[in-house]
C-alpha cells in the first residue's frame, strides 16, 4: 500500500456570484510511497497550489479520494481534521510563517502545545531535531531577529516535530537566496535520507532537482513525471529543464 | 493640461475610500464641534446674567468650555495620528507612482480643507438645535422657568468655527511632517515594521505598584473632608500614574512570569493567549489605560454630580431643622425679640404666608473638634477628630420650646446629636465639664437622621445647660458674643405657595440686612442657589461624561480595526499548522475580551477605591447621604458598563469582518 494515494481528484470552483465555473484541476492520480522524495511542477494557475490545499486537507476536492495509509482523508468529520493536519502532516511554507509572536522555540513546539503533550516529552523531541537543523542557538530569538535561512529551518523544525507521515512543502525555497537554498535543499535531503517523505510543490528547477521523481502538472492533470534513477543532481535539472521547455513549446498547438 | 479640480476630486476620492477608518473620525469631529458650541453657547448667554444665582452656573460652564476645548483637540489629534499611519503605505505608493510630495501635500490640504468644512458646517447645524433642547433642559433642572430668552450669538459660532480650524490646520501640518519626513520605501513599509518584543521593566512595573497603592490607600484612610480635598488631586495622579505604569510594564511582567512557568505555559490555551498578549499589550497598553482612565472619570464625574444634585432636598432637609431662622442681638443696640417678631409678622403678611412651628429661644453657637467627652473649639485634635456645629443654650428655653418641665441639677447637661450619637458621659469645654444626665432621643430644632449612613466626621450637636450664665460664659469665650445678652433666634416653617415662601425670604433678607446684629437664613433662598450651583455641575458632568463615553468609544473602535488588520495573518497561520476553526474562534474571543474588558474592570476597582474619598468630600458639600451616592455611583457604574457593552460589541463586528475572511 502506498503512503498517499490520489485518485481522480476534481476541483471545480464556482465564481462568487454563481455563473462562471473554474476548473481547477480536472482529473489528477498519483501515489506516493513510504520514504520517497517527491517533487511537483507546474506554471502559475497550473492547479499547484489547490492539490496542496487538498492534500493538506484545508480544501475539499469536487470529487475524487485522497488515501493517507488507506484513510481517505476527504471524509475525515471537521471536528477532527486539525488534529488529523497536526498528526499526521508537516508543512513548510515559502514565506515560512512562523508567528512573530512566539519564540523560536515555542514556534517549533506550537503544534506539540496543541497535541497537549507533556512539557519534558517536547524537550526530548526539541534538542535532536534543532540540533540536526543546526538552530539550538537561536532557538531563544524571536522570528525578527534571525535570517530567512534560519527562519525556514526552524519551520522545518516545526514540521518534523510531530513526526508526521508526510512533510508538505510549498516552495519553501522562494524566499531565500542562493546560499540559503542550498543549505535548505541539502537539509531535506538528509531529512528523506533519515526516511521522512517528502512533497514538495515548486517553480524552481533546482529545487525540484533534489527529488527522487518529479510530477509535471498542466491544465489541472498529471501531465508527465521524471524518475530519478541513480541520476545526480545537476543531471536531473538538466532533464528537468528540458521537460519545461518541451512543456512550454511543444504542448500548446491548439 | 491642467485641470484644477484633479486634487480636490482625488482628495474627495480618498475619503470615501478609507471610510471605514474616516467616518468615525469625522463623526468625532463633528460631535466635538456640536459639543464645544452648545456649552459655550449657554455659558455666554447673557440673560444668565440677569440672575444672580446662575452666575455659578455660567462660572462652572466655562471651567466646561475650557476642558472641553482641550479634550477637542487632543481626540481629534490622536484619531488623526491613528488614520495617517494606517495611510502610510498608500501615501508611499502616491510617492513611487511619480506624485511629489508638495503633490501629495495638496492632495492632504484638500482632504483636511473637506474635513474641517463638512465638521464644522455640520457640527454648527446640530449644535444650534441641540444647544436649544440642552438649553430648555438645562433651565428645567435649575428651576429657572422658561422665562429666559435662548440667543443665536454670531460671536459664539465664529468662536466655535476660528477654533476647530486651528485645531484642523495643526492635525494638517502634523500630516505634512510625517509625509515630508519619510522616504517612499519606509512609507511603504510603514504599516509592518517587525515589532520587537517588549521588555519588561521590572522598576516601572514596582513604581507602578507602588503608585496605585499610594492612591488606594490616600483614598480609603483619609476621613476628614478637609485632608481629603488637599490629598484627592494627590490620589488621583497617583492611580492615573499606577495605572498606566501598569498597563504597560506591569501587565508585560507578569505576563512574562507566566509564560517561564513551562508547566502553565504549554498548554493550548494559556501558549497562544499568554505570547499574543504579551504582543497586544505592547501596541495597546497606552491606548487601554487611557480607556480605563476615561472611564473612571465618566464614571465618577457623573455620580458624584448626579449625587450632589439629586441629593439637594436631602441635604436641605438636613442643613435646615426649620425653614426660616431670624438670628438677633439683643444687646449693643440691636433689636429686641419684640422688633423682630414685628418685623417677621409684617413681612410674613405682606408676602401672604403663614408661619408654623414658630419658636424663639437664647443660644449661642460655635463650631468644636470632638473626642470622648472633650470638646475643643481650638479644633486642635488632629485631623482624625470630627468637628461638630455646637448650639448651646439654656434649660429654660428648651423646656418652652419642648413643652417640658425637666430639671437639671448644677453640673448636668442634656445632649443631642443629628447624627452619630455622642456617646460620652462628659461635656468638657476648657476648665468647665457637665456631666450628661440625658441623651436626649428627639430635639425641638433638629431631627435625627439614620446615624451609621451619615458620614460621623459633620454634624449638629446640640448642648443643654442648667442656667442661662453658664451659656452667656460659653458664648463670651467662643461664641464671638461681648455682649451682656444671649443671641435670640426666631425659628418657623412656612406654609403657602413656593414663590409667596421665597418671595418673603427675599424680602425679609432686604429687611434684615441694614440692621445691625441680625442674620437670617431660609431653606428656599439657599435651595434656589443649591440648584443653579449643583444643576450645573450636574448638566456638565453629563455633557463631559459623554464627551469622554464618545472618546473612550472611538478608542475601542479603532483598536478593534488595528487589531483585526494585524491578527488576519496570525489566525490563518495557526489553522495551518493544526488548530481547528472552533479553538481559533475560541482564542479570538477570550483574548479580545480580556483586551477590552481589562480596561471597564480597572475602572471599577478604581471607582470601588474612590468611593469612600468621594464620600468624603462630599461631606463637605453637605451630602452625607451613603445610600444615595451608592446608589448613584452603582447606577452610573451599571449604565456606564452596558454602553460600554454596546460599544465593544459593534465595533467587535468590524474586528470579525476583518479577521472573519480567514476563519
């Protein structure tokens, strides 16, 4: 059984005031399996960020499944869908949104508080975690006080702590520079390579480039998908750019 | 090209645009302007003028005029300062879009040029009409009779209309220093600066404390009215200082020793609302303090007038044990008790009432602090002895009056007091000391009043002695009498029709007054002043008390905006990573009600603490009554937080609608 099963997922949206309907995505199946590493792609209105609502269960398809170790996760009654999203998924945002309200620390441990867990059981959790993302030391500051690399590492941070199934990151690379990236792709490498699975939805060509498989979406349908293989990095970016291109000049006659 | 009406038309536009932040201002300004019209109005009427007993209340008014001037602009000034921060990124993108900033300088005079028209015209209109309901009010409750004639006065509406321009052209030119000050890129960015957390001063937070208490204190020790109204001014600035000390260090203190509670800490509810509070307190302490400062003055400005005014027959009543007391020196060529009966009889007739209860006797009078059974006229037993008015006279007379035969032997006296009973065995008056034979239940010339209500720190005692030297020995020493004859005092009610009895005070006042020796006092002259004094402190603490339920209202309202604007981003984050609609509602609700309802709470502390010091100063005034200036004050209390209520949960509506898209 695969780790994330998605089958035939709809998403129609309904303008305000009735009338014209939008077709977000019209027919998307994929799975993912336990300790892969997966990245999604896609031009602007694609259908991107409406998959990533849906799977993180903000958003509910017109029709279609979503199958977390065989749960649909469609189905799940409200009441229990925030703790679903706190138990069972991760995430990472591009603009990292960490509240400026909360200390480092208590940013990474929030979704903890909310699980009512004990205080030394989040501390036993905590250490290794920050440790790993090289943040214990700013672990004290508040959000405006340290850099955007550290910022998304101590998102991260917050997404692995609850030890989710599935990590879903959306282009946490899109505010950072180079350098910055860099260190962050690497560090979700090692992160899958621990076995953490990963969904990553990006733009980025070298983001992508860093996953095992990467899916094409267009027009609201899984339109191609790349294996890695045992390619590197830079020869999958290559093959990645390639895609786009072919994407960009030869999927659009009509 | 150039077409002259571009600003105007883009001032006019940006008004409308940004009229969720402009009404209420605009709505602020012109209640400010309705209001300064209508009290300068009525202060400057010069029919008041006519009137002897309303020149108080023109004196009072213009006290009101001056406050209220004042407050004007500071409002004005404050709501101003709120809209153009929040205008700031779209000031900054007029910058980048190519308007220079002497462009956006005339764009900002056509909006205040709009601003200060419409206020002013408007505030005008209404302040005619409302000056004129306030007027006819305000003659009703001084029981002046609509005899007075209400004046349109140019002079009043050139006034009003020079003064809030002034007012409009510095919130201008305050705008103008913002805009020229900055630079596009931090206009732009002028909404979101990351906020820094605050640090906790532990010194403000100890001063703070230390402060309130101080006041506190002053106001629930002191007991006589006079300390009180040299230590009340004191008390205040203590607890406004205390107070804002800690709205803002205090409440981050303990905030902060909360959150390093890790036990206490890192649960749902207390994580988010301890680490948002913290964050709110920082932007909002001042603005909540000034909230609950406000309100304790609506508060007690309005109990405290409404008390000394609804409570004037109560205090008459007690003031006066009959309604009419003729005082006369029979000694030193002053008149006889046969010439002031005739005086009172002719007067009496002339005015065509009758009098009643009509009695004559020999006293004296002088005013002693009272302790144990010692009474010293020096009032030199420190400020925690009362000071009683001591009437003393002779057994003689008192059994005339009483229709008694009682008998004292040398070295006794009879005692009564109106209030607090006496209480000691002894009579003590320098070298002489009587002994109390009697307490004496009920008095000819005064009554009993419900004596744990009153305050014991005033009130009448009155003495009997066996013989009438032994007066005339106490009234040499003390009474200011050199004579070799008692002071006489003629004391009578009056029955007929109210203006007959005030119309024969009046006259009998003028009868009185050339002759020498003599002195009168009637309950309808001093009712007529009492009413014109307190009806018009009365009408201005409800017109101030308004003034500063507007303020306290636009306050809260524009909070409830600045906080919805800020929270939007937050909720959305928190649902993200796992809270559920329902706790996120939750942590809305009981944060935003602790943010505002902190404020109402404090205030009533501090009502709940001025209470006994407004009690009494009031003594002082003559009203003594508890169970009215209870009633007053809880009532005030009541209506005051209902409206603030009401106000909290219509401007709640604008902080859902903001924060509702996310939630």
């Amino acid at each position: 059984m695969p780790l994330l099963d998605v089958r035939n997922l709809k998403k129609i949206y309904a303008t305000r005031f009735g009338g014209v309907q939008v077709q977000a995505l019209a027919d998307v199946s994929f799975s993912v399996e336990q300790g892969e590493y997966v990245a999604i792609m896609g031009e602007s209105g694609a259908g991107k960020t409406t998959l990533l609502n849906i799977l993180a269960a903000l958003d509910k398809p017109t029709s279609g499944e979503v199958l977390l170790r065989g749960k649909n996760i469609v189905r799940i009654p409200d009441k229990q869908l925030s703790a679903f999203r706190r138990e069972h998924l991760g995430f990472v945002f591009q603009d990292f949104n960490l509240l400026d309200t909360f200390s480092v620390k208590d940013n990474i441990l929030l979704p903890l508080v909310l699980s009512r867990k004990a205080v030394p059981e989040m501390e036993q959790r905590l250490d290794p975690i920050a440790a790993k993302l090289g943040i214990t030391d700013i672990l004290p500051k508040f959000p405006y006080e340290i850099s955007g690399g550290q910022k998304q590492r101590a998102a991260v941070a917050r997404a692995l702590i609850t030890q989710p199934e599935l990590v879903l990151a959306d282009e946490p690379t899109g505010a950072l520079d180079s350098k910055a990236s860099g260190q962050l792709l690497r560090l979700l490498d090692e992160i899958n390579a621990a076995g953490q699975t990963i969904l990553l939805v990006t733009h980025s060509t070298r983001a992508a480039s860093h996953a095992g498989r990467v899916l094409f979406i267009k027009d609201g349908e899984v339109f191609h998908q790349l294996y890695r293989g045992s390619a590197s990095n830079e020869a999958m970016f290559q093959r990645i750019s390639d895609t786009l291109t072919a994407l960009a000049t030869g999927g659009d006659f009509s | 090209m150039r077409d002259l009406s571009f600003y105007p038309r883009l001032a006019l536009t940006n008004l409308k645009n940004n009229r969720q932040t402009y009404y209420p201002y605009l709505l602020t300004c012109i209640l400010c302007v309705m209001t300064f019209y209508t009290v300068l109005s009525i202060s400057v009427n010069s029919s008041f003028e006519s009137l002897p007993s309303a020149a108080w209340v023109q004196m009072v008014m213009i006290q009101g005029v001056f406050i209220i001037s004042i407050f004007s602009a500071i409002l004005i000034f404050y709501t101003n300062g709120f809209l153009i921060r929040r205008r700031k990124r779209e000031l900054g993108l007029y910058n980048i879009l190519g308007m220079e900033k002497r462009h956006v300088g005339r764009m900002m005079l056509f909006e205040t040029l709009f601003t200060a028209l419409f206020a002013i015209a408007s505030g005008l209109l209404l302040g005619i009409v409302f000056s004129r309901v306030m007027f006819l009010i305000l003659l009703r409750m001084l029981h002046l009779g609509s005899s007075i004639a209400f004046q349109l006065s140019p002079a009043v509406l050139i006034v009003t209309a020079v003064l809030f321009a002034v007012i409009f052209l510095f919130t201008l030119l305050s705008n103008l220093r913002q805009v020229r000050l900055a630079n596009p890129v931090e206009l732009l960015h002028g909404g979101q600066v990351g906020e820094r957390e605050p640090r906790t001063s532990w010194p403000t937070a100890i001063a703070g404390v230390l402060c309130l208490g101080g006041g506190y204190a002053i106001a629930v020790t002191v007991k006589s009215p006079a300390a009180a109204i040299l230590l009340f001014f004191l008390a205040v600035m203590l607890v406004i200082a205390g107070t804002y000390a800690l709205f803002t260090a205090g409440s981050i203190a303990l905030l902060k020793t909360l959150r390093k509670n890790k036990k206490f800490y890192y649960r749902p509810k207390p994580f988010i609302a301890v680490s948002g509070l913290i964050y709110r307190m920082k932007q909002n302490a001042k603005g909540l303090a000034s909230i609950c400062i406000l309100s304790t003055m609506v508060i007690l400005t309005i109990a405290t007038t409404l008390s000394l005014y609804a409570g004037q027959e109560g205090m008459l009543d007690r003031e006066f044990g009959r309604e009419v007391t003729v005082s006369a020196r029979p000694s030193e060529g002053g008149l006889t008790e046969e010439e002031v009966d005739a005086l009172v009889d002719e007067t009496l007739a002339e005015a065509g009432v009758t009098a009643i209860h009509r009695n004559t006797y020999r006293y004296t009078t002088f005013m002693a602090q009272k302790q144990d059974g010692l009474l010293s006229p020096q009032q030199d037993l420190g400020p925690a002895a009362p000071v009683l008015s001591l009437t003393v006279l002779p057994l003689e007379d008192y059994n005339r009056m009483a229709g008694q035969n009682r008998t004292l032997a040398p070295g006794q006296a009879l005692v009564f007091t109106d209030g607090t009973p006496y209480g000691s065995g002894t009579v003590t008056l320098g070298q002489d000391t009587w002994y109390v034979a009697e307490e004496l239940d009920s008095f000819p010339l005064a009554e009993r009043t419900k004596a744990a209500l009153f305050s014991s720190y005033t009130g009448e005692c009155y003495i009997v002695l066996p013989t009438a030297e032994e007066v005339l020995t106490l009234s040499h020493l003390y009474g200011g009498n050199a004579g070799d004859q008692l002071r006489r005092a003629c004391t009578f009610d009056l029955e007929g029709d109210d203006a007959a009895k005030t119309s024969f005070s009046g006259s009998l006042q003028e009868k009185l007054l050339p002759l020498p020796g003599t002195s009168m006092n009637s309950v309808h002259l001093v009712r007529e002043y009492w009413y014109s004094l307190y009806g018009g402190f009365f009408f201005l603490g409800v017109f101030l008390g308004a003034l500063f339920m507007m303020a306290t209202a636009l306050i809260i309202y524009y909070k409830q905006l600045s906080e919805g604007f800020e929270d939007r981003g937050r909720f959305l984050i928190l649902q993200q990573v796992g809270m559920s609609q329902k706790e996120v509602r939750s942590t809305i609700r009981s944060q935003i009600l602790m943010v505002f309802f902190l404020p109402l709470a404090v205030a009533l502390l501090h009502t709940a603490f001025a209470f006994p010091v407004m009690r009494t100063i009031l003594t002082a005034f003559g009203l003594s009554d508890l169970v009215l200036f209870f009633l007053c004050t809880a009532g005030t209390a009541l209506v005051f937080s209902l409206l603030y209520f009401a106000t909290y949960s219509l401007t709640a509506r604008t902080y859902y609608k903001l924060v509702g898209h996310t939630i």
